[in-house]
C-alpha cells in the first residue's frame, strides 16, 4: 500500500497562484508513475498531470503553459505549481500514484484537497 498526504489547497483570485504538494510513503519504491487529478461538482475526475519515475511528463491541455509538476524523489513528494489560476480550475485536486505489483498494476488516491479559484 502506498499513503498519499495532500496539502496546498485553499483560495485564491483569477490569475493567482497555489502550489499543491503530495507526499507518499508505505511501497514508494514500486511506484512507477505520480501524478494530479481534478473533479469539479458533475463532472468526472480528469487527469491534471503526471510524471513517471522516467521523468515524462504529461498535462492536460487546458492546463499547459500554466501548472507545471515536479517530483523530488528524495523526499517521495510530487509538487503542482498552479499559476494563471482561473474559476474553471475550481475542483478537488487530487494526488494519485500508480504502482507495480508482480505482473498488476494499481491505483492509490489521496485524499483530496480543495482548490477555489474566485472572479
């Protein structure tokens, strides 16, 4: 099992900025991937933004040129810096992992953190 501890969320005005932080422990050295998802009320979860342990990087579209994810793997966190924030950016950010397990892949989610983005 992997324990994912979220903090950074809270407040802020269109075109601020939030940095989210993740921090894993229990079998960190069978994740292969971390990463952000979002779900804003009635939508589904969406992928925000990942990074493997190879250091590829994906983003959503709606988010590139503004959130930018790093990783310090001595400290087992996964960092995403928001700027540019905008209201469509309202949703409960949440921190996800993928790990390897003999041939089977898995999921693990923290536990969400708010993000709220004003007019």
């Amino acid at each position: 099992q992997v324990q994912l501890v979220e903090s950074g969320g809270g407040l802020v005005q269109t075109g601020g900025s939030l940095r989210l932080s993740c921090a894993a422990s229990g079998r960190i050295h069978a994740i292969i991937a971390m990463g952000w998802y979002r779900q804003a009320p009635g939508n589904q979860r969406e992928l925000v933004a990942g990074i493997t342990t190879h250091g590829d990087i994906d983003y959503a579209d709606s988010v590139k040129g503004r959130f930018t994810i790093s990783r310090d793997s001595a400290k087992n966190t996964v960092y995403l810096q928001m700027n540019g924030l905008k209201p469509e950016d309202t949703a409960v950010y949440y921190c996800h992992t993928k790990t390897t397990g003999g041939l089977q892949l898995y999921d693990h989610w923290g536990q969400g953190t708010q993000v709220t983005v004003s007019t």
